[in-house]
C-alpha cells in the first residue's frame, strides 16, 4: 500500500517538481516563530503563493507581524466601528423589533411591564425560533475560531471532535427541557428547583457554579473577540474588552429574553451567510485554493513542514490523532458544563412552548453542527493548505480565521470575519447577560433579600444586573488578557472549573433519592479532585513547573476535565 504524501502524490504535478522538492526539503521543520532573528526568519511560503497586497511571505516572524511592528490590515477606525457603531445600530434594530411585539398589548404584558414576560417571553416561544436561538447562544467566539484553531493544529480530525463533541450536549438537554415541562413549568432558573430539593446549602453552591460558568463563557467571548480585532484593526485591545459586552447590554436589558431570541436570529443569518462566502471562496470560487484537490494536494505537502506529533504519518489528512482524540474528550466534558450548568440554556427551554421544547433543541442542536465544522473544515485547514506563517500564538489566540479571510478577499475578508465574530460574540453575550439577570434577581435578590419584591422591582433588578454583568466581565476579560490567558486556555480548562456541577444538577430533575449532601459533597469533591490532577498532571509531564503554559497543555487538561466529571457523580451516589 502506497502512503499518499508529497512526494509520492502532489510532487510530479508542479511544473518544476525538482525545484518544489528542494524547496519543501529546505522547509522541513522551518517555523516564522521558530527561526526568527532580528526581525527575519528562515521560513519560504513552499507554494509562492502572496499576500493580499501582492507582498512575499518570505522571511516574516508572523502573519500579523505584531513584534515586527507591521500596521494592522485595517484601520483603527473600522474597529470601532464595528463594536460601537454596528454594534448601536444592531441594539436599536432589536429594541425595535421588541417594541413591534409590544403593540397591540395590553400594558401588563408588555415586556417592560412584566416580569414573566422580561424573563420567561411569556413561555410562548416556538421550535423554531428556539432553534435558532440555541444556534445562536451556542456560537461562541470558540466556535469560530477555536474550532479553526484545532484544524489548524490536528488536521481534519479537529473539525470533527469540536463539532460533534459539543453537539451532544445539546440534544441530551432535550431530555431535562422535557423535565422541566412536565415537573416544573412555572420556574424562572434551574436554581430554583436545586433549592426547593436541596435547601440554601445547595442553592448557593450551585449558584457559585452556575455564575462561574457565566463568567468562564463570557470571558472567551470577550477575549476572542478582541483579539481578532485588535490583530485586524490595531483597535486597543483593552478598549475592545468593554465595547464587545457594552451595546448588547442596551437592547438585553430594554427587550428582556424576547430581545435577545430576535438578536438571535438576525446575528444567526448573518454568521451563516458569511460561511458560505468562506466556503465557496476556498473550495471553489477564485482563490489560490478553489477546489478540493489543491487543498487535498497542499495539505499533503504542509505535513512536511509541520508533520503533527500523535498524527498517522503526520499527516492533516487522518482521523488517526492522538491530539485530535485528546482534544475531543476535553471538549465533551467541557461543554457539558457549559450547557447543563448554563442557566441561558435552562432560560431556553423554560421560555418554550411545552410542545415545541424537544423539537427546538434537537433542531438547533443538529443546525449549529454545521456552522464550527464548516468554518474550521474552510478557513482552518485553508491556513495550512495556504502555508500561511501562523505562529503558535496567533493560532492559540484564534487569528487562524482573519488570517486566512486576509490572504484569500483581501481587506473585505478581514472586514467579513471580523463582523462575522463580532455577531456571533453579541448574539452569545446577550444570553448571558440575561442569564445572570435572572440568578441575581430571582436566586439572590428575590430569595435572600427581598421576598416580596414586585415584578417592576425585578425587572429593575434585572436590568441593574445586566448593566452590572456587562462592565463586570470587561474587567474580567482585562485581567485575563494581562495573565497572559487566551481563548484556547480558557476554552481548554473550563471543564477543571464547572465539569464537576453537571451530574448534580441532572440528578436535581432525574434522580429522586439524590441527597443534598450528596450533591454538593460531590460538586466540591470533583471541583478538588479535578485541580489536583490538573496541577499534579501539569508538574509531573514539565520537571515540577506549573504554570499558565504547562496548565495549558492538552495532557494536563485532560486529567483535570476528566476528575471533574467523574469524580463528582461517584461521590454523588456514594453519599446519596
């Protein structure tokens, strides 16, 4: 059996094969970052291929050329414009459409006016727009450009683990929306079931993993968001931390969970229609790339540059990947947490229809499938096939989707993909914001400070907290950035964090004979185990070093989700 590769498989259809096989020897192992003196490195782009501007590759230490001192593909101004301007105008298009909904209501049910319909839209809401909903809060900035950066990483395998490893999270959610329904249709949060079960002991530990939860999803919006917008736009990249979360606080707090199902589906159908000018950009509109072939033949020959440890042959081209598998476990235990301990995703099948509860997140969940598959199976394996001088850090911190939009449509691309992530930040953010709305005001306000409180009371309450929540993971996002913690970090470790709460919080709807001491001996239990076996893992594979590098490696981060999961049922049902 013949192993395709290079040399074997693409050499011979090179006009000059001998001189592309000098050059892809020259390049064997040669990485921007790697080899970077003085400003210049030893790295040839093997294909010839040119940037946007009609500028050589050659020699660069980066593709954005930060330390290089390189201007930003677009102006600062576009920047801004996109976080505040486009930013201000999708609020007001929101807000209108939420004041087109209130007219014709009686002034009760307005969504000012009541808070069950502030916080719940009434639970009238259908499958269909509950699918797009759960698309839309379910496309992360990690969904665009983690995604990518995994392909980018393992080959074709990446694509494959992130899309289906945080599809089955979702559908599963089906069965506790169904729970919901038939055993408590009138409730605001999940929390609220946990303490009727459980008391205030167990309301409190599970109101600290359900706000961490928010925290950590909101962090990785921000922080992927204004990475790519600094790369594209030189936009200061604190300034971005604070205009991503700032206009979506505007319509969240004036429209309620109403505002944020129509913000869902207008930012959805722009996300999918620029994937489709991705994907027909590279697989067969006019590019470097265009068909399937040059990317297959590339691909063969990028292994040769950077043939990827764990990988069959080293090849992209395999699901054979130890990194890839890895990597796929660490993304199955993370997203449940980040679904199962999410209280949007609860705010979601609460708001249903009892009818349309099941269908919507089945229908959402096989819908979002498409969008990090396509996206990384595009513009991530295209920054190999392009043999673009990514660096690690570039791709770790998500600018393997911008790079490639750069090189292939010029500054229109950088323009598309960072309005693309712009939406797909906003759309994400607005959940969440609404979602720690509804803790403060039903499961601390409500329950611990103020019994009694009115629905207008609420609803002010509501709205200071989304304010409060907006500015809050701005600050959050900042600190982070300056720890030197980026998307890939976060998005690697959140399961250590949350993993640990899921199997309680299933038991709260599923398992009658679940103890309280039960449930948050096993929330604390795995939340220890799982830091144990992360930092212990993190010492152990780098000679006794822990720090934010070697936390970030996949051995160590498996170890810790793993615990996390795990453990927490185990002493859950030994208890109980």
């Amino acid at each position: 059996m013949v192993v395709p590769s290079c040399e074997n498989t693409v050499m011979e259809k090179f006009a000059h094969p001998d001189f592309m096989r000098g050059i892809v020897e020259s390049q064997r192992g040669v990485t921007p970052d790697g080899t970077c003196v003085n400003g210049a490195s030893q790295y040839i782009n093997m294909f010839g291929y040119l940037a946007f501007d009609g500028k050589s590759y050659d020699g660069a230490c980066s593709f954005f050329g930060a330390a290089e001192g390189k201007a930003p593909p677009l102006p600062n101004a576009v920047g801004w414009t996109i976080c505040l301007v486009l930013g201000l105008l999708f609020a007001l298009l929101t807000s209108f459409m939420v004041w087109v909904s209130n007219r014709g209501l009686q002034a009760e049910d307005q969504t000012g006016n009541n808070s069950e319909v502030f916080s719940t839209a009434g639970r009238t809401i259908s499958a269909g727009l509950t699918a797009a909903d759960v698309v839309s809060k379910w496309t992360w900035a990690a969904t665009l450009l983690q995604s990518s950066n995994v392909a980018f990483a393992y080959g074709v395998s990446g694509p494959f683990w992130y899309a289906a490893g945080a599809t089955i999270q979702v559908i599963l959610f089906a069965v506790l929306a169904i729970e919901i329904k038939r055993k408590c249709p009138a409730i605001h949060t999940m929390l609220e079931v946990v303490h009727a079960r459980w008391g205030t002991a167990g309301h409190l530990t599970f109101l600290f993993f359900g706000l961490m939860t928010n925290l950590i999803v909101t962090a990785m919006l921000i922080l992927g968001g204004a990475s790519v917008i600094n790369a594209l736009t030189g936009m200061n990249t604190y300034a971005a931390n604070f205009m991503i979360p700032v206009p979506v606080m505007f319509y969240t707090a004036f429209g309620g969970l109403k505002g944020t199902y129509y913000a869902s589906f207008t930012h959805t159908f722009v996300i999918y229609l620029a994937l489709l000018i991705f994907m027909w950009k590279i697989y067969a509109g006019p590019s470097d790339l265009g068909s399937t072939d040059r990317v297959y033949d590339n691909l063969l020959c990028a292994a040769e540059r950077a043939p990827v440890d764990g990988n069959k042959y080293g090849q992209f081209l395999t699901m054979n990947s130890k990194g890839g598998l890895m990597f796929g476990i660490i993304n199955i235990v993370g997203n449940f947490g980040t679904v199962f301990v999410d209280q949007s995703y609860w705010q979601g099948a609460i708001a249903c229809k009892p009818s349309a509860t099941w269908k919507g997140y089945l229908l959402g969940g096989m819908a979002w499938f498409a969008i990090p598959f396509s996206m990384a199976t595009a513009l991530g394996l295209a920054g190999r096939a392009l043999d673009l001088p990514l660096t690690v850090d570039e791709a770790g911190s998500g600018l393997v989707p911008p790079a490639v939009a750069l090189h292939l449509m010029g500054r229109g691309g950088a323009f598309l993909v960072a309005f693309q992530l712009f939406l797909a930040v906003t759309s994400t953010a607005n959940s969440e914001q609404l979602a720690v709305a509804s803790l403060f005001s039903y499961d601390v306000f409500k329950r611990y400070i103020s019994p009694n409180a009115s629905g207008t009371t609420i609803i002010f309450v509501s709205r200071a907290a989304i304010c409060g929540w907006a500015i809050f993971s701005g600050i959050i996002a900042t600190i982070l950035f300056e720890m030197g913690i980026g998307l890939g970090w976060v998005y690697q470790a959140m399961g250590n964090f949350i993993g640990c709460a899921v199997a309680p919080i299933v038991f709260a709807l599923l398992w009658k004979d679940c103890s309280a001491m039960g449930a948050i001996a096993g929330a604390w239990t795995g939340l220890v185990a799982a830091i144990i076996a992360w930092c212990s893992t993190a010492a152990t594979q780098n000679d006794g070093t822990v720090s934010v590098d070697t936390l970030g490696q996949l051995e160590p981060a498996l170890a810790g989700n793993l615990a996390s999961l795990l453990v927490s049922p185990f002493v859950c049902v030994a208890i109980s």
